[in-house]
C-alpha cells in the first residue's frame, strides 16, 4: 500500500465509489458525492492523500482551511457558538473534510496513515471535523489521536443522523 498525494480533481469517481463501498451508498448518493468532491478539489489550500494498492485507490483523506462559510461551516458555526467553541471556525483550523476506507481494506491503520498525512502536511494549529455519532469505531480512532468532541449530537438540516463535531491540536498524538 503506498500512500501519496491524491489529485482529487482526477480521483472524483474512485473516491465516491470507496466512500460508497465504505458506507453503503445507493447509486444516486454516489453520483452526488461525485459532484461535492468536484467542488471540493478547487477549493484554495486542499490538502489530499490517497492510499493506492497499485493503481487502485483504496482509502482517501482530505482537508482544508476553516473559514470560507462554506455549507458546512454555516450547519456547525451555530453549534460551536453554543458550545463556546467559535474560535475552531478559523484560518488556522484545518477542516479534515473526508477520510475514507474500502472495507476490504478497512482494520488495518489504512485511516491512521490517511488522516496524519493530511494532518502533518498543514500548517494549521487545530483540526475539526464532524463525524456520525454512531460510527463508534471512527470516534475511537479519532480520540486516539487527540481529537475530543466540542458539540453535543446534532442532524445536519435537521435530518438524521446525528453527528458530533470535534477537534485537535496540531501535531496529531501519535
């Protein structure tokens, strides 16, 4: 498994189709993944790793700085104000945006690997990202590595599931 930079603009289809393996996408949701990663690879300061066996991506992590007022800091902000956590929405935040594995290779460190080296490679004191309340093997993982959570549960739009927002001081504990 060789872990290198992931042009994510290129990677658009083999991304969605692992985030769709990962979490059991239906074909419609896949397609919309699609759409978000295209949008997300312009985004200014992206920072993309992939985990490739041979040519095939197997895992993928990205992130970029906080601070746009993007759809998803605008669902976050008012949780973070609530709970006395604003300050997390700022330049020098890193947004760890998508970290996935195929579960044929999932259990392995494959996440751990993917989200340090995005991690390591930004200049950013802190990192935040949202993850769902029940993926209690992501949240282990997460602590793991120095991540506590800043919000109670709570639905994007209103819609289950529930997520959970938390963060952590750069560099990442090892």
């Amino acid at each position: 498994m060789i872990i290198a930079s992931l042009d994510l603009a290129s990677a658009v289809v083999p991304a969605a189709a692992v985030m769709a393996a990962a979490f059991g996408l239906t074909p419609a949701e896949e397609l919309q993944r699609r759409d978000i990663f295209a949008e997300h690879a312009s985004h200014p300061g992206l920072i993309a790793r992939g985990a490739f066996d041979g040519p095939t991506l197997t895992g993928f992590c990205y992130g970029f700085p906080a601070g746009d007022r993007s759809w998803w800091e605008r669902q976050v902000h008012p949780r973070l104000a609530a709970a006395g956590a604003a300050s997390w929405l700022s330049p020098d935040t890193l947004e760890l945006t998508e970290l996935h594995v195929h579960p044929a290779h999932q259990g392995h460190g494959l996440g751990r690997t993917l989200i340090t080296a995005v991690c390591d490679a930004s200049p950013a004191s802190r990192v935040l990202l949202s993850v769902r309340v029940e993926s209690t093997a992501a949240r282990h993982l997460y602590a793991t590595l120095g991540f506590t959570e800043l919000t109670p549960a709570f639905p994007f739009n209103g819609i289950p599931p529930h997520y959970l927002l938390m963060g952590a001081s750069q560099p990442l504990l090892r």
